[in-house]
C-alpha cells in the first residue's frame, strides 16, 4: 500500500484504497425513497398524508367525544368544547371529522390495492400472450369495462345490494376501477416481454406466470406504484360520492356520510357552513396529498423530471 507525505508535518497517511467491487459513490443510483422525497410536491404529499394517518390511527385518543354521541344541543356554536359545532341532532362536528378519517383511509387503501391486483392480473397476462386467444377474451372484458359508466353501475351495484357496509364499497370500487390501469399495463408488457431477460428465462423453461411476475413485473414497478396511488384517489372519492348520495354504510361515519347527513338536515339554511366545509375541504386535502405523491412516483420511471 503506497503512502503519502504530508507536506507540513512529514507525517505518513494511508492513500485511499481502490476496492473494484463497490462502485463509486457517484455512480451509485439513488435509493427509491430518496428519488420520491427529492420531489418538493411529493415531500409535501407525503407529511400530508403522514398527517392523516396519524389522524386515523389515534382517533379514539385525538377525538374528545364518540362519533355517535347526540346529548349535545343541536347547533352549538364554535367553541371551546366544542371545536366546530355541533349537527341538527347534536352531535360533534369535530369528533366526527376525525373518526371520519379512518372509513376514507381504509377504502382507499384496499379499494386501490384490489383494483391493482386485478389490473396486474388482467393486464399483464393480456399483454403477455398478445395475439392469442387469451389476449382477445381478456382485451374484450378490458374494452367493456372501460365503456361502461362507473359512477351510474357503482350506484346500481350498491342500490341494490341487500347489505351495506365498509367491504361491499371495496368491493364494488375494486371492481368497476381496474380496467384503465390493467390497459396500460398491458401496453407495457408489451415492450417488454421480448428482451433478452425474457428470452432467457424461457430458454431456461419458466412458465408464464413466473416470467410475469417475477421476472418482467420488477421492471414495472414505477407504473404499479403510480397506479395504486391513481386507485387508491379514485377509491376515496367513490366513496365519498356514493355516502353523499345515501348509499355509504349508515353505521359507520365517514366525510361522505357526513356531507350527507349536512345536505339532508339543510346546514346551509340554517348558517351551518363549518359542517359542510370541514368535511369538504379535509377530502379535497387528502385527494391533494396523493396527487402530489403521484408526483414523486413519476420519477422512478422518468429520471428527466427529477429536480437538481
């Protein structure tokens, strides 16, 4: 190992040693983290988001009354006790909006997650077999399902369900919201599935589905990852929307329901804005979250975009 003089005080110093098998730290890509956090946006989306996570997990403790409790007078004003309110029927305002968190979170997170699944299902096996008669009766459920209108078949599905509650939700979001998400992974399995990678793995006889998802999928993950997110979005508006339209769990209180229940006891006539609003502005903060991770999440696929 060759040493260097130190000019000032003549004293030996190690050289640095060279070690080929670890890369410069340069030339080392950057972690999957540290791409999405160098995003401004997607920073901001994420403490956002962080924010009502911890909203929702501690909401017994952050809650200063139950959900349900109604032996309040109705329509309190703003105030101590009470931070926003209270409804026609006397219940919290504020009590609710925080548990409220919890029912947009949870469809949001398996809504999305199933809507995924069945999208990666659908979509890579499709793109896969491009040509065959596989890829003709998946493509044809792909194309009907993204003909159909979403919002009218949720109302109808839930409408005429015989049970309402949390599960059939995810259910019915799950399954009129995969279909755009299962075409452009189709679309991407398609470059892929003919590079040497591939053709390596069938040389060394591995079957469809492990070629699919163990071999080509990894290299898809910035597209699955943006299109959980993109799901889980939509799955917390349906919900939303489907609440507000009396067709949410009646037992359980969400922002949908909470809007709902504002809109039928006329909290605008009565001057009640803090109802309508506070639940409103919270989803459109949450949906803004997401929006901004999806920002963080388009750079692992585009390095382009990424900032200095």
């Amino acid at each position: 190992m060759t040493t260097g003089i130190l000019p000032s005080t003549g004293a030996a110093q190690p050289s640095p040693v060279f070690d080929p098998a670890l890369p410069p730290e340069s030339s080392r890509p950057p972690r999957w983290t540290a791409i999405i956090w160098s995003n401004s946006k997607a920073r901001f989306g994420l403490l956002l988001l962080g924010f009502f996570v911890l909203v929702a997990v501690f909401a017994p403790i952050l809650a200063p009354y139950a959900p349900d409790r109604a032996d309040f007078g109705p329509l309190l004003p703003v105030s101590a006790e009470h931070l926003l309110g209270t409804t026609t029927q006397g219940n919290d305002i504020a009590s609710q909006l925080i548990h409220g968190s919890r029912v947009s979170l949870l469809v949001g997170l398996f809504g999305g997650f199933f809507a995924t699944m069945i999208a990666l299902v659908i979509g890579m096996i499709s793109g896969y077999t491009e040509g065959t008669i596989v890829d003709d009766v998946l493509s044809f459920f792909t194309n009907v399902a993204i003909v159909v209108p979403v919002l009218p078949l949720m109302i109808v599905l839930v409408a005429y369900s015989e049970v309402r509650g949390i599960p059939l939700l995810v259910f019915v979001i799950a399954i009129t919201s995969w279909a755009g998400h299962a075409r452009a992974k189709r679309s991407q399995i398609i470059t892929l599935r003919n590079r040497d990678f591939v053709t390596a793995a069938k040389f060394a006889g591995e079957g469809m589905v492990r070629i699919v998802f163990r071999e080509i999928m990894p290299n898809m993950t910035s597209l699955v990852a943006a299109g959980f997110v993109g799901a889980a979005t939509g799955a917390i508006g349906a919900e939303s929307g489907l609440s507000f339209l009396g067709l949410g769990d009646p037992s359980a209180i969400s922002w949908g329901t909470m809007l709902f229940q504002a809109d039928q006891q006329g909290a605008v006539a009565q001057g009640l804005w803090v109802w309508l609003l506070a639940p409103g502005l919270t989803l459109a903060a949450l949906i803004t979250s997401l929006t901004f991770i999806n920002f963080g999440v388009d750079l692992l696929s585009n390095p382009h975009l990424r900032e200095d």
